[in-house]
C-alpha cells in the first residue's frame, strides 16, 4: 500500500484528505487521477465521487512530465481553456481554507497572464536536505508573495541548505502548480517535443475504443523526466508564490513525528508497544503484533503481516536501496 493510500495524518487516507482540500473549490467531474495499474484499483474505491473515467493509468512510470502532460491533454479534452491545479496526493496541509485562497490567488495570476507557470513555495522552517528548494528574484508588483523564479535548486548538503535558509531567498519546492492545461502542453512542445507529439497521439484518441492501446504504445516511449527538469528550469515566465498554509511531505518515515507526535522519550508509536530505555524511536506495528525494545535509540520499527523493517533513522532515505536489494534476492512478493 502506497503511502498515499493509507491513513498517516488523520481519519482520511492521503489521497482522499487532497481531494477533501479542493472541495467547493472544483467539482468531482473536473478532478483526475494520474496513477498506475497496480493501485487504480484501490484508488477508484477510496474516491467514489471521482468518475471512474477520470482515473487515468500510466502503463509505465515515467516521472511526472509525462504524467502532468497526460492529464492536461484530458482536461484541454475536457475544456480547451481550463487552468489546471497539479497536487501530489501524499502532503500534509494545514487548512483547507488558506489552501482554497492561495490556489485562488494562483489562478488570478494566470487568468491575467496565461503564460504564466506558478507554483507554491513553502518558507523553509530548517535546513532540510531532503527537498528541493526554488530561488526568488523580484516580486510582483500586482500580486501578494509573489516572485520571479531565479533558479531551481536540487537537494543539497547541509551545509548549503543552512545557507538557503538564512539568505531568506529561498523556498522549499513543494512540487504544487497552477497554469493553462494549453500552456503546460506548448512548454512542451518546445522543450519536450517528442514527448509532446506522443501526447497528441494520445489525446486524438480519447473517448475512443482505441485509447487504451494508443496509450500503452505511447506513454512508455516518453522520455522519462520530471516536469521540473522538462519545463520549468527552462522556462522564463515561472512564477512561485510564498505558501500561506502550513504544509509537509511525508517523504520519508522521519516526517512520523512532525504529523503524530511523540510521547515523553521522544518515540512516535502506533500499535502494541512496549520499551524499556527506549528513546527517539519510530514504531508502527499491528493491532495484535507486540514490539518490545531494550536499551535502544533513534531507530525505525515497522511490522506488517510479512515483513518486518528495522533501521536506524539516519538511513531513512536509503529505503529505496534495500527496497532494490529485497527485489535482487527475490522478494518482490514482500514489497
């Protein structure tokens, strides 16, 4: 179960808390779904209120400039005109109502000047080394925290991330956008262009028996690229906008703590738990699964029907790499 799918902050899962955020703010019929085959499924039956049509399936993983690209060709289908909100399904964010203003405010930004690619900057609170940050130059001079993008910058050394912070010039890039569905597709057309005839592909096909095996012969041959690195590093009307709500990305286990809270000796629980000299720890187990600890700190527990992890929390974003090594010996069942 992807985390998007599950519930790590609240009585929503992730997903259903980023539709529950735009509610009153865009009707059911205008949202979709970009995910893949293995969790369609699952996702369709967190989201009744969303068209089944509108859950749209990449056939293969290929970053998020093919993905944005894929909903955009569906909602220029939809209305050639339709500004479009991108939102990862797996963030935490405070409010709905200072989260529906500040897209408000986005979309004014666009509707004045369609070229314009705007995403939300979150005023770095640490010097995180696990996002990215975007660059401010010169504000807007009709729009409230609204800046020109200098530059984008990828995930640095702490040393930099400190020097990020303290300039006062920086926000974290919290990968939420706003533009013209039309816009987004003309960036890639000009940057991304086989990508971009292989959309059109696509979209001549929609609504058409024939759009399943367009799309399965299409989408994999896209380069794969984030819509970052397609698009907005290169473009020149790139806009960030100061966040007003307060937001988090559950990136990695670590994020535990900020969302649920820790009791006296600094441990995040959820499930049967029992420690002794057990400090900073992470654990999340089965209602009738005990995890009993001694004398240990600063480590990740996490127990499922099949698996089990332990680690220490300064590895917690080389999950990936022993994800990879349980693949190599066999164990993808267990993934």
């Amino acid at each position: 179960m992807p985390k998007q799918l599950l519930k790590l902050s609240g009585n929503r899962t992730m997903i259903q808390q980023t539709v529950d955020r735009c509610r009153g703010l865009i009707q059911p019929d205008h949202s979709w779904i970009v995910t893949n085959a293995v969790q369609a499924a699952a996702t369709s039956g967190q989201l009744p209120e969303i068209p089944s049509q509108n859950v749209l399936v990449e056939p293969k993983a290929r970053n998020t400039a093919p993905c944005v690209g894929l909903a955009a060709i569906h909602a220029v289908h939809h209305d050639p005109d339709a500004t479009m909100l991108i939102m990862p399904a797996d963030h935490v964010i405070s409010t709905s109502e200072e989260f529906q203003n500040a897209v408000m405010q986005a979309a004014a930004v666009v509707e004045k000047d369609p070229n314009r690619l705007v995403m939300f900057g979150i005023a770095p609170t640490f010097p995180s080394t696990g996002f990215g940050y975007i660059e401010r130059g010169s504000a807007l001079s009709d729009v409230e925290r609204a800046f020109d993008v200098v530059a984008f910058h990828e995930k640095p050394q702490l040393s930099r991330a400190e020097e990020y912070v303290a300039s006062g010039s920086f926000y974290w890039n919290c990968g939420i956008f706003c533009w013209k569905a039309q816009t987004i597709l003309d960036q890639l057309q000009q940057y991304e262009p086989d990508t971009y005839q292989r959309l059109l592909r696509i979209a001549q096909v929609i609504g058409h028996e024939s759009y399943t095996r367009v799309l399965g012969d299409q989408f994999p041959q896209m380069n794969s690229i984030s819509i970052d690195c397609a698009v907005l590093e290169r473009a020149s009307d790139a806009t960030v906008i100061e966040a007003p709500f307060k937001w988090d990305d559950v990136g990695s286990w670590l994020a535990v703590p900020r969302l649920a809270g820790q009791d006296e000796f600094g441990n995040t629980i959820e499930g049967l738990f029992v420690g002794v000299d057990t400090k900073n720890c992470i654990v999340r187990t089965s209602a009738n699964h005990l995890v009993a600890t001694l004398g240990v700190s600063d480590l990740i527990i996490v127990q499922t029907e099949d698996a089990t992890l332990v680690g220490h929390k300064r590895d917690s974003e080389r999950i990936k790499e022993l994800l990879l090594k349980v693949r190599e010996q066999g164990g993808a069942d267990y993934l």
